[in-house]
C-alpha cells in the first residue's frame, strides 16, 4: 500500500497536553473507522506548531477524507518514494 507524509499545521501542538493529545488520536482513530480499512495511521511526528504524520493508503482522497472527518488539516500531502536511513551508507 502506498505511504504517504502528511504535514499539518497547528500552531501550539507542541504545548498541547497528553490529554489533548490522547483525544487527538481517539479522533483520528474514530474518523479512520469511518474511511474503512485500506487507511492506516503508522506514526506522527509532533514539532512546535506542526504534526508529520505517516499513513498507508491507496491515494490522497483517502487521506483528505480522514483529515476532513477528524477536524485536522492536511496542508501537505506527499508520497513516499523511498526510506533512507545510516545503514545505506554500509
């Protein structure tokens, strides 16, 4: 399934508390239900006023349509074309 990079900007996330961010994904879980099964949520990455989030799924609609169903934006949407990491350097 194809894997996509999301970036949403929320300014202040960074400050948000565990249980704002415990709701947060109860949301996007909830609205991950909704979209069916061929979407998943793998990961997020919370900065200072921003969320990068890793979903699975077979195209950007799907993505939008969770982003819409769980109140949060999805103001990059970008496809993953490749993992790097220190060992492709051995």
């Amino acid at each position: 399934m194809p894997e996509y990079v999301i970036e949403r900007e929320i300014p202040g996330i960074g400050r948000a508390s565990a249980k704002e961010l415990k709701e947060g994904a109860e949301a996007s879980c909830a609205a991950l239900r909704e979209v069916g099964p061929e979407i998943q949520w793998v990961h997020s990455y919370v900065t200072d006023d921003k969320f990068y989030c890793i979903f699975r799924a077979q195209n950007e609609d799907q993505i939008r349509a969770h982003a819409q169903k769980a109140g949060v934006p999805a103001d990059s949407i970008s496809p993953v074309r490749g993992m790097l990491d220190p060992t492709a350097a051995d």
